[in-house]
C-alpha cells in the first residue's frame, strides 16, 4: 500500500478515458469498421489504403476525414496493446518474457522518476535490474543502475552510490563488448544482404573480426556476447565459401545456447539450423539438409521474416533433389502467405525466377497442363532488376540459364549463339570461376552443345565425362552468391538432351 498514494497523485492529473485496446471485446463487435480494417489487414485483402477506404465507406477516398479518423483510432488502440502483452499465455519462452517485461518497465520507471514518484520508481529500478542480471539484459540492468545511482548520489548514500558506481563500470565493460559483437555481426548481414559483387572479397574482413571477438572473450564474457561471437564464425564460414567450417561453427552455437536454457530464444537456435541447412545443400549432403530442414521448419513461425529465409532455402532443396510436386506445394505455401507481399520487392523476384524453373520441371510431368502452368519468361523485365550492381551474380545467372532453356524449349536456336556468348562475357567479369566448379562444368556442357549445332548424338558423346563429373564429383568450396541451383545442373543437361532428340524428331516429320 506504501506506494499506491504516488499512484494516486500521478493519475489524478489526468482523468483518462477508458484505454481501449485490441481485446475480447473488441474482436467481439464484428460489425465494427474497426475490426473489418484490423482483421482486413491481417487478412491481406488490404494491400493500401485505397482499397480499405473504398471498401469500408463505399467507394470514399484515403483521405476522406472519416475513413482516417477510424485509422487513426486504430492505430491507437493497437499502441496501446502494445502495454498489455500475455507473453506467457501466448506461448513465449521464459527469455522473450523476460525481455517484454524488463523493457516495459524502463519506461515506468523512468516516468515514475519523472513525475516525483521517487519510492515506487526506487522499487521498481531495483526489481527491474534484478531480472535484468539474471537474464542478462545488459542495455537494461545499465539503465536502472544508472538511475539508482543517481538516486543515492540526490539523497547523499555513499555507500549506496559507490555500489551503483561499480555495477555501472562492470555492465559498461560488458556493453562495450556486445555493441562490438552486435556491430561485427550487423556488418556482416548488411554486406549479404546488400552487396553485388562475390563474398570472398570480404572473408579477410570477417576473418579479422572473427578473431578479434575471439581475444575479447579472454576479457569479458555475456550471452549476447558469445550469441554473436558464434554467429560471426558461422558468417565468416559462409563468406569464404568453407561449408564445414560453417557446420562446425553452427554445431557449437547450438550447444552454447544448450548450456544457457533459460536465456533460449528458439529463433536463435533456428538460425544456427539455417546455417547448417544452407551449407549441407551446397555441398548436396540431401539427408543431413533434409534433417536440419526440419529442425528449422521446428523453430520458426511461419510468416516470420526468418521463416521466409528458410523457405527460400527449402524450395531449392525440394528442387535440387527433384521433388516436384512437394517443390509446387510449397511454392503456393510461401507465395500466397498474407505476409508474402510484405516481403522485399527484389525477394518477391527471387520467386518469379524460380516459377520459371519449377514450370520448367513441371512439363516433365505426366499430368503436366500448360493452361494452368504456361512456361513464360520475362528476360528482359528480369535481368533488368537483376543487374550486377543490385543484387547477387547467381541469380544473374539463374536468369540467363533459364534463357537458354526457354530457347531449346521453344526450338530458337538462331538466337543461341549470341546469348552464350554474353553469358561467357559476363562470368569472365563478375564470376570466381575457382568457387563455382559446377556452374562451370555446366557452362562448357553448353558451348560444347552449340559448337556441335544442337545434335543429341554429338552433345549425348561429346558431353559425356563432363555429365558424369557434375554426376559424380565432389565439390567442397562453393560460393554462395554466386553458385545458386535451383534444379540440379545433371538434371538440366538431361532435359536439354532430351529436348534436342525431340526437336530432331519434330524436324524429321515436318520433312516425311
């Protein structure tokens, strides 16, 4: 009861309305505009607020004053929300919980010192920097160390002060040490997320950061220190095309999150699977990508940003081991998700490209409808968007591979000429050819089909040992951005060959 008379002195400054919020009630009045527009928006069927004005209020305009009021309210009400979260109830683990209620209390505790309500925001500070320390919320416990200390120093506690002094020196050591961490590790997603040109340009940077983090650990030491040491390992992996070196790095981020249960947030140890599950395809390790798949799908919500990361990954393994219609299924899964659309505009043409491939592969099949599924492609639209100074050389190339195979498919081989050779001119510019072994193998496979003007037989023996060696061979160092298969290149050559002896075919009855 001591502190409720603070309380009290705050909120009767105020006289506040009923706060309304996103609850039982709300979702009860299914006749409100209110609800139609929160429910149409997570429903998808309002993209913008063109169609979400007309729709509420016949026909009306975004910035009618009435469809904008009603938005305003909403947002609001959503806010405030925001405040009155059931982590628990809603399955979160003791971590995200911990995390939802530490930083909602920094806010209290800050309007309470603000507002003279000294003794409830005291109390407060000191249980919030409890849970901070004991969940290592280390931007958190800083805060409200800070704030106490400045407590004891205005009502003159030595003792008091001294202790907040030395608490505050040791969390800004340790917060130090995690911006380092966090900023090594930002980097990085920024360079993969952003960058054109090949990763191995980077992996002396990430290499250097790696190490760097590694000395620190002999000075300080915190979960989201150590989260992201390992993650950066795991990157680095990635950048220098080592795909063991990511396994092995991503196997020792999972038992260190392991040793800390209490502080397990399932999307990290997703990740760490990500990582895995990314290298395994790479080096067409099927059953242990299939497996780390799984643990995956286990550990993000669908239509999470982190769960569109792993489908684009999922989709390629469907393809690389020929699953064609579980590859459609999913296909139609991740592409028709309400947050789909929510996704970046060039994401959204990462998919354009593989429906290319998938139709591609789906003609092979015995219930095969080219009504429903025409094979179309938009070169020029594609490559376009594609350019080597917006997004990755593999996708460059998925692009004008799948030129050649709409050509051969659709018999214009007078065109042939000219684009294998733009696509040579481009990997002499842009592609590592050391770290991309089979796009290689796979781009002699197609000069040696036009030198030999597109006969089976000649193409059939004269490609043979270059087949058998994308068939067979072993290839350990890869480059992620710029080797990317949808479908397996042995695949593709066996299609084009079978393509060709039918083209034959066509052209010997035209004759008869």
């Amino acid at each position: 009861m001591k502190y409720f008379p603070e309380f009290y002195r705050i909120l009767e400054h105020f006289h506040e309305p009923r706060i309304e919020t996103v609850d039982r009630e709300f979702r009860a009045k299914k006749q409100s505009r209110e609800l139609q527009l929160y429910e149409g928006i997570g429903n998808g069927s309002f993209q913008n607020d063109i169609t979400a004005a007309g729709t509420l209020y016949e026909n009306a305009k975004p910035d009618a004053p009435k469809y904008r009021s009603l938005k305003n309210r909403l947002k609001v009400r959503m806010l405030n929300s925001l405040f009155h979260l059931n982590m628990k109830r809603a399955g979160f683990s003791n971590s995200a919980q911990a995390f939802y209620l530490a930083h909602r209390r920094v806010f209290m505790v800050k309007i309470l010192f603000g507002l003279g309500a000294e003794r409830s925001a005291v109390r407060m500070a000191e249980s919030t920097l409890e849970l901070a320390r004991d969940f290592e919320l280390t931007d958190v416990a800083l805060e409200m160390a800070r704030l106490l200390r400045q407590n004891a120093s205005n009502y003159g506690q030595f003792g008091r002060f001294e202790h907040f002094n030395e608490l505050v020196a040791d969390l800004q050591r340790s917060d130090v040490a995690e911006l380092q961490a966090i900023e090594y590790f930002e980097r990085m997603i920024m360079v993969f997320n952003r960058k054109a040109k090949g990763f191995s340009k980077y992996e002396k940077e990430f290499e250097g950061y790696e190490n760097l983090l590694r000395a620190a650990q002999e000075k300080t030491t915190s979960f989201v220190f150590d989260l992201h040491y390992h993650r950066v390992r795991a990157i680095a992996g990635l950048a220098s095309g080592d795909p063991h070196k990511v396994i092995s790095s991503s196997m020792d981020g999972l038992k260190f999150l392991d040793s800390h249960p209490k502080l397990l947030q399932k999307e990290r140890k997703g990740d760490f699977w990500l990582y895995q599950f990314q290298s395994y395809l790479r080096i067409q390790q099927f059953q242990d990508a299939k497996k780390a798949s799984e643990a995956c799908a286990s550990f993000y919500n669908p239509g999470s940003n982190s769960w569109f990361v792993y489908a684009w990954t999922q989709f390629l393994l469907l393809m690389n081991t020929v699953q064609i219609q579980e590859a459609n299924a999913f296909y139609n899964e991740v592409t028709k998700h309400p947050r789909f659309e929510q996704q970046s505009e060039m994401t959204r043409q990462h998919w354009d490209i593989f429906r290319f491939y998938l139709v591609y592969a789906m003609r092979t099949l015995p219930d095969y409808d080219p009504k429903t599924h025409p094979l179309r492609l938009n070169y020029e639209g594609l490559l376009k968007n594609f350019d080597a100074r917006r997004d990755k050389e593999g996708m460059n190339m998925l692009i004008r591979f799948a030129q050649v195979l709409f050509l051969v498919e659709t018999r214009d081989y007078d065109t042939m000429d000219n684009v294998i050779r733009d696509i040579y001119t481009y990997r002499a510019k842009h592609i590592v050819a050391s770290k991309t072994e089979q796009t290689t193998i796979f781009m002699q496979l197609l000069r040696m089909m036009v030198r030999n003007s597109y006969n089976y037989r000649y193409c059939l023996t004269n490609g043979k040992e270059k087949y058998e060696r994308l068939k067979t061979g072993k290839f350990e160092v890869i480059d992620l951005d710029q080797e990317i298969q949808v479908l397996p290149y042995p695949w593709l050559w066996e299609r084009l060959l079978e393509r060709m002896k039918e083209n034959e075919r066509e052209a010997a009855s035209r004759y008869r």
